[in-house]
C-alpha cells in the first residue's frame, strides 16, 4: 500500500494488520525525512513553512505522527531498532524546521529561490512610513496661525466644568433648555466628590468666561478644544466635536467687526471663492445674535453662531457694559475641515481608518 510518491499511505499504517519488515519501515522512514527536509528548505515564506509544518509534524494529522503509530505493524523483535530509527527522524525533520524558521525571521531567501539582486551599501536606504497629525489637529494649528495674524492669542480651559462657568455666567437661567440634563453630560461620581454639578462642557464658550474673570479690558482671544453633546451621530453631527471660541472685548466693538473678522477668517481658510452670510438667531450670552453659513457646492451649511456680548455676561464677570461692548462667536471645526477637504461625513474623523486619515 503506496502513496503516489512511492511511499507506504502513513495515513493508514495504524490500521495495516500484516508484519513489516524492518528494512522496509526504515526506508519508508529516511523518505519521509527526505521530503520533509527538502519541503522544508524550500519555504519561501511563513505560509509555505507553516503548511509544509502542518504536513510533517502535526500533532494530529501529521506523517511523522502516523509513522510512530504504524510502529505497531513491526515485528516485535525488531520494534526498539525501528523507534531508535524513527527518534533519529524526528530529530533531523524538527532540525530542518527549526532552521527554516530562523533563515525566514532572518530575511533570507530559501534555497531555490536565491536572490539575484546586488545590495549597494551606497545607496540611501528606504524611508520608513510615518504617522503625521490627525487632519482636526492639523486644521486647530491652521486656525490658530490664521486667527493669530489677526491679532487673537490662544487661550485654554478645563473640559469639566460647574455650572456657573457652563451656563449661569453665559446667561443661561435654570429652566432654559440647554440646561435639561437630558442635553448635557452630567457626572455623577464628580457631583457626590465636588458637592456641586459637574458637566462635560457643552460649548467653548467656557473659556471666555474664565478669560475675562482675570483679565481687564481689552481682551482679544480664542480658544479651540473638546465639547460634548448628546447628538446622535450623522454625517454632520457626533456627540463629541471641536470648537473654536472667539472673543473681542474692548470699547467702541461693533457687528461690523464681527462680519469683517469671519469674512477675513473665512476667506483665509477656505479661499475667496467661500461665500457667506449671516442669518438672525438667538443665544442667550449674545445680542443681537447671528448664524453664520458658509457655502458648499450649491448649499449652506451653518458652520457656527457669533453676536455681540450680552450685556448680562459682560456684568457676570465685572465688567461694565457701558464702557465696554464686545462679539465672540463659536465655530464648528469639523464642519471646517470638511468643508477644506470634501469630507461629506464628520464619522469619517474618527473611524480610526488609515486609508482615509492618510489622505491628509
């Protein structure tokens, strides 16, 4: 009973009932050994390796397995000949193994495929693929070089934040709806350690509002971070974006300098052929208040609020509305960047996939 290589079927030896001779299990043996070793050496990589492994040493299939159970179907005189044979085997096939696992985690190439090509220590070597930023952190120091040409330094606050810092100072009263706990991220642990309520700031207008606690008139900043909202997330909205704050405090500010900072802004980030415009809205820490749209394509998508500080948030941190005005405005900087790269759906930022972060 032979395989098509001239070699006894391994597959069957435990099941032969017939006595084999001693010098026929030998041979059948240095085979195998033969074969496993040229299968072996001739791995030109971890697959071929591994299925060559599979086929010779498997511990269930294997034929050096099926070899030790055909050990049955030899004389019994002759046995302790044939498994000192068949150790002897063993060893060579897991010899041969060994070598061709270490020749392949060493680069080298196997026997019959040598390399033909020439290495030149002269020449420089390959540079290896690097990571870079991530295109919303690339975008935050765009915005803040555009922003710092027109005269605005970079401020920055804490993403927890109380109430006061979050609502109370940007004159937003108790039972305004912005304040239902069902459109904040309120954190338990954080209120029974603090003794007061805790929040994931909702808006970077936070910032502004710590600013100006410590700092007289004039004022000219912005501020650029995290925020959280309970949105669901579709190709324009996620419960975690970026914003970029921005505030002017000083005297004599007009809505004429807020529309002529986010059209410069606009245009520096985005090209003169960005159009846009403002529309009346209504925020509590503005008056009077404005969304901005910028154009995509054929249509507008809002891309943050502005207005004029309230008169309310201005006495809120000390200063005096009557020798003061000030705007500050809020601007999304996903719909920013994608808006710059034709990204038509904010998820994309953070799927984590190289193929599209790779792009930028």
């Amino acid at each position: 009973m032979t395989s098509s290589a001239g070699l006894l079927d391994i597959g069957h030896l435990g099941s032969v009932i017939f006595s084999m001779a001693l010098a026929d299990f030998i041979q059948q043996l240095d085979e195998l050994a033969a074969e496993a070793v040229t299968a072996f050496d001739g791995a030109s990589n971890a697959d071929e390796l591994e299925a060559a492994r599979v086929e010779f040493v498997g511990a269930k299939s294997g034929r050096l397995k099926a070899a030790q159970k055909g050990m049955g179907s030899v004389d019994k005189d002759d046995r302790k000949a044939a498994g000192i044979q068949l150790n002897d085997v063993k060893t060579k096939v897991e010899a041969a193994l060994q070598a061709a696992t270490e020749r392949l985690a060493a680069g080298r190439s196997s026997g019959k495929k040598q390399s033909t090509e020439i290495f030149d220590p002269t020449l420089p070597g390959k540079r290896p693929r690097l990571g870079h930023l991530h295109p919303i952190t690339q975008t935050i120091e765009e915005l803040k070089d555009i922003m710092g040409r027109l005269g605005f330094s970079v401020a920055e606050g804490p993403e927890i934040e109380d109430e006061r810092h979050n609502f109370e100072a940007l004159n937003i009263p108790s039972d305004h709806p912005a304040r239902d706990p069902l459109e904040n991220f309120y954190i338990a642990a954080a209120e029974k350690s603090q003794g007061k309520p805790l929040l994931l700031r909702s808006q970077t207008s936070t910032v502004q509002i710590r600013v100006m606690e410590k700092t007289p008139p004039p004022v000219r900043i912005i501020s650029l971070g995290r925020v959280y909202r309970p949105d669901t997330a579709d190709a324009t909205h996620y419960p975690m974006f970026h914003q970029m704050e921005g505030l002017l405090i000083d005297r004599q500010v007009t809505m004429a300098d807020l529309k002529s900072v986010l059209r410069l802004f606009a245009t520096s980030y985005l090209g003169h052929d960005v159009h846009i415009r403002f529309r009346p809205s209504f925020f509590p820490f503005t008056e009077p208040s404005v969304e901005a749209d910028m154009s995509w394509g054929d249509d507008w998508i809002e891309f943050g609020g502005a207005g004029m500080v309230d008169p309310n948030v201005l006495r809120a941190v000390g200063y005096d509305p009557e020798e003061v005005t000030g705007f500050a405005f809020g601007l999304g900087i996903e719909r920013l960047c994608m808006r710059r790269h034709g990204v038509t759906d904010i998820r994309e930022f953070y799927k984590n996939d190289v193929r599209f972060l790779h792009q930028f």
